[in-house]
C-alpha cells in the first residue's frame, strides 16, 4: 500500500508540474490565437516579443559552433578528431605519493584518436578510435552499422570483422544463455539520432495542445491593470487567476488529448524500440487514463495564479504561484523570473524557484542570474546560480553555488568558472572540494569543414586537516575537423563472421582465442612499459 501510494503521489507531481509548464510557458503560445487587445492577447505578444529578444541577443555569436549542431542532426558528415589530457596534482603528501605520480604520467601520455561517419539516406554509421599511450597504440576498435546489421572490430582481440543481423539480436542474446526479455532487436543509431523531432513537428504538435489549452482558458482567468509599481518600476500588469477546477479542467483536457495523439505515442514507441524495449510494453494509453483518473486527487486550494509585469512590450518580471495539498500535507512553490533588457549592449536575467513543504519543514531553493554586455565583437556574460536544499533532519543545509564568466565572439567562447559544493552532505562534519576551471572554443570553416578546437580545464581543492591542502588538475584538449557533404567510405564487411550463424561450438572456439589474443595483447603492452 505505502508503495502504490508513493507511485500515486509521484503522478500527482508529474501532473501538478505538467500544469505549471504549460500554464506559465507554453500556454502562452495558445493566448495568440486570440489577435485583440484583451489581456490575454497583451500577455501573449510581450511574451513573444520577451523570447525572441533573448534570441537575438546571442545568434551573432558561436555561429559556426551552432550550424555544428544544426547541420549534423539533417546531413551526412564525418568527423576526424582526437582527444588527450593532461593530470596534475599539487599539494600535500597524498600529491606527490609515488602511486599518484605513476597514474598523472600515465593519463598525461595517453590519446584517443577517432573517426566518425554518418549517412542518413542509407541508415549507415561508423565509428572508430586509436588509444595511444606516449605513441604506443594500446588498442584499436571499430563500429559499423547499416539498415539491416550490426559489426564491430577490435584488431588486436580478432582480426576479423564480427556481425549480426539487427533483428536476430534477442536470437543470439538467448544463445548465450542471457534474458533478451524486451531486446527484440538492436536499435539503429542512425534512427536514434533522428529519433527526436524537427523543430516543425514540435511546433506543430505544440500549437494542436495550446488550442486546447486556449478553449480551456477563457478571458475570465484573466485581468490588466495600468500603472502598477512593482521593484520601484511602473507597469502593466497582466494578471492569470486559474481556480482548483478549472487547473483540473485543463489537465484532463489535455491528458484527454494525449491519449489518442498517434504523433506522441509513435515517438514513445521509437525511444523505446531503440531502448531495446518491445513497444506493446509501452501501454501508452493505459498509462495516462491513470493519470486522468487521479486529476481529481491534485489538491490546489488556492488554484494557479501568475502575475506579469510588462514594459515597452517586453515582461519583464514573472510570477508564479501555486500551494498543492492539504491541510495534513501541504506545499507551496513560488517562482519568478525576471527579463531586464538595456539597449541593444545590455540585459540582466534572473530565476528564483522556491518549494516548501509540511511538515516535514523542507525546502528547496534554485536562484539564477545572468549579466550580458556587449562591446565591440564580445558579449561579456557573468553567471550565478545556487541551490539549497533542507529539511528537518539535518544538521545544516546542502548547498551548491557557483559563478561563471564568458566571453562570445563571432565563432569563439572563453570561459572561467567556479563551482562551491558546500557542505553536500547534510553534515556538518564532511567538507566538499571546490571545482574551477576554464573553457575555450573556436571554430572555423572552410570548403563546408569546419575546424573545431576545445580546450577544458578543471582544478579541484580539497582541504583536508590530516592529509593538508591537495588541488589536483587535469586538462583536456579536443581537435576535429567537422566535414559536411562529399564521398563517405565505409568498411567492406562482406567476409564478416556472423554471430548469428555461427554454431556454439564454433561461438566457443571464437571465445576462447579472443581470450587467447587479449592475454598476449595485454602481456606484450606490460612487457614494452617496464611490466608495470
């Protein structure tokens, strides 16, 4: 029982938060449907006019890093990069422990060289890499998948490419002897890639939901009032009142809608299919008239109310409040987040989350804040940001808090960051380490090949009162070149050994001599590194 109650109060969350989002994000999409000067349509225009200034401000900027992430989820491209590192530690006896030296000259001698290829039209992907240690390879591996199999290679475990068909994986799975229960067949990552929506269907899956939002939500939830002061500013204020009923009204409507959206259901199903999971476990449609029948269980004895503070067009102060529960357990969440723009050189942003609940006198808190200047080719950005969570059991709160300041140019970022872990664990006694760190990237283009080099560097303190003061750092470097369009190889992997057709005596006999040749890999690499 406390179990399917658990489960119950965890749907009612899930719901409770769905409203939220849709009521104070989402659903301000809907309210443009209605094109006139009601409150309603006011919200909506300065909360368009709010997002797409946010927009603007940073799409001059890291261009070439963006069309990256663009351009690599619609066309063919390949990849040929390499990543190596650098540790460091300082400080303290347990610094300069001979183990510790041993593992810094190993981790900074090491460098992963890889390749990737991807060709949406014929579903095939490849993926190789090369880890070496001071020039030395340690081993080599490659992937090669096309629409209907699946093959890998690790020369130095069997020279040969070993494959399988995509849709006898559960077949071989139970050949060994394994549960395939769910793994009806391998998932194509090519399919993965292309498995989350294209920024058309989402809108026009979003705009079919905040219709029915907008039918839910008439202009009686809604009131303006001119000449509001608020943070010693004067506003139009857009005020959005949603009773118990009407928040429960609106949930049901749009769960109803869910419920028969193929769209939805279809997108479930392929995570789940490349998840290894059968669709018919999905239950999709059982799943959500659970969450219809428990609507009536969600408790908001003052409803949902938001508040927005509008200036010049733009809302530049948001709240959202809303208490969930009974007079046994009761919660309330309040949030604001704040937009100020000045000019075209200058904003400020902020976001302010509380939570508390009783009477287990818990609470969480997130604050946000975001400072941007531009002068000249930069943006000079400065960050802050802080949660703290506590309750009754606790000796003191767990806290993190951080800064961080970056610099955008054209196709370039640099970036410091500070990260406070505080006392993590609840207990006064335990101290956490401090993280900083920096983090550079640039990226050029040429003939459609884009050049991308990224550098990260992490240093984490500790202070220990036994051990003395240890900071250990470790730096990372990734160079690849990003090529679009032209001719992609992939391996030959007609004389493959197929697993699938293999006999067990003959899947033994494979076993055993990649067995045989890992042993000798691993004692000829020992041998050439002083057998350390």
């Amino acid at each position: 029982m406390a179990e399917q109650a658990k489960k119950k109060n965890m749907k009612t969350w899930i719901i409770v938060l769905v409203t939220v989002l849709i009521v104070g994000g989402g659903g301000a999409t809907a309210f443009g449907l209605l094109l006139n000067n009601s409150p309603m349509a006011v919200y909506t225009e300065a909360q368009i006019n709010t997002l797409e200034d946010q927009e603007e401000r940073m799409e001059d900027y890291n261009k070439n890093a963006r069309s990256i992430a663009e351009r690599t989820l619609e066309e063919d491209y390949g990849v040929d990069g390499s990543l190596s590192m650098n540790v460091n530690a300082k400080g303290g006896e347990a610094a300069q422990s001979p183990n510790l030296m041993l593992v810094k000259s190993i981790l900074s001698g090491i460098e992963l060289n890889y390749e990737q290829k991807t060709k949406y039209e014929t579903k095939e992907i490849y993926g190789g890499f090369d880890l070496q240690m001071q020039g030395q390879s340690l081993g080599s591996a490659n992937f090669y998948q096309d629409e209907t199999n699946t093959s890998f290679q690790a020369p130095f475990l069997y020279d040969q490419y070993l494959t399988f068909e995509n849709d006898r994986f559960k077949e071989l799975i139970e050949r060994t002897g394994e549960s395939a229960e769910g793994m009806e067949t391998f998932p194509n990552f090519v399919d993965s890639m292309q498995a989350s929506l294209e920024p058309e269907e989402a809108n026009e899956i979003l705009k079919d939901y905040v219709e029915t939002i907008a039918e839910q939500l008439g202009e009686d939830q809604f009131s303006m009032e001119d000449g509001v002061e608020f943070e010693g500013e004067s506003y139009k204020k857009v005020t959005l009142d949603v009773s118990e009923e009407k928040s429960q009204e609106l949930i049901t409507a749009v769960l109803e809608q869910l419920k028969e959206d193929e769209r939805v259901k279809e997108i479930l199903e392929t995570q789940a299919n490349l998840n290894g999971l059968p669709s018919e476990e999905i239950q999709f449609a059982t799943s959500v008239q659970e969450a219809i029948d428990n609507v009536d269980q969600i408790k908001l004895p003052e409803g949902i109310k938001m508040e927005a503070y509008i200036k010049d067009e733009i809302i530049e102060h948001q709240l959202l409040m809303m208490t969930i529960g009974d007079e046994e357990s009761q919660g309330e969440i309040s949030m604001q987040f704040d937009y100020l723009p000045d000019g075209e050189e200058r904003y400020e942003k902020a976001l302010t989350l509380d939570v508390t609940s009783q009477p287990d006198e818990a609470s969480f808190q997130l604050n946000y804040s975001e400072t941007g200047n531009a002068s000249g080719e930069d943006l000079k950005v400065d960050y802050t940001f802080g949660t703290t969570i506590e309750d009754s059991t606790m000796e003191q709160p767990v806290k993190l808090e951080g800064t961080a300041n970056a610099v955008y140019r054209e196709n370039s970022v640099e970036a410091q960051f500070n990260v406070d872990l505080g006392e993590l664990s609840g207990q006064a006694a335990v101290a956490s380490p401090q993280f900083s760190g920096t983090y550079k990237q640039e990226t050029t283009e040429e003939d459609d090949t884009f050049k991308q080099d990224i550098e990260l560097g992490i240093e984490a303190g500790i202070e220990d009162p036994t051990l003395g003061n240890q900071n250990f750092e470790v730096t990372f470097n990734v160079n690849q070149d990003v090529a679009f369009g032209g001719d992609l190889s992939f391996p030959d992997t007609e004389g493959a050994v197929n697993l699938a057709d293999a006999t067990d005596e003959e899947l033994q006999q494979l076993a055993q001599e990649i067995e045989m040749n890992f042993q000798s890999h691993v004692g000829q690499f020992m041998g050439g590194f002083g057998g350390f």
